[in-house]
C-alpha cells in the first residue's frame, strides 16, 4: 500500500463526522518478501508496528521494519 493511501484512509477516519465522537485510526503494517517465512511471521510484523503506532502517541501509520 502506498504512502498516499495508507494516510489517506487515517485521515478519512479521523474527519469523518462521527456522531458521538471523534474517531482515530492506528495501523501496523507489513508486507511479505522473499524472506518471509509464513502469514503467522508477517502478522508478529505487523502487529508490532501497530503497537509502535500506539506507544509512539496513536493516531499512526507504521510499518514493520524490512527484513
């Protein structure tokens, strides 16, 4: 997913006129390579990018580091 798009679908999230409140989005992200053993490694990746998101103050995009 490109930069634009990842951005882009946090700020849709965040100005959308949510009736109770406002909503924000954080995303972790990773994509598969050659070196990628299984689905269960690209999610480990993943999901600690989305706890990078959160520790590094939410409302993030981030993806995991490359291989």
């Amino acid at each position: 997913m490109c930069r634009s798009r990842r951005f882009g679908l946090r700020l849709a999230i965040e100005q959308a006129p949510w009736p109770e409140r406002g909503i924000t989005i954080s995303v972790g992200a990773s994509t598969a390579t050659t070196h990628t053993a299984d689905l269960a490694e690209l999610l480990e990746h993943a999901d600690r990018a989305l706890y990078r998101s959160k520790q590094a103050g939410r409302n993030r995009v981030t993806l995991a580091d490359a291989a």
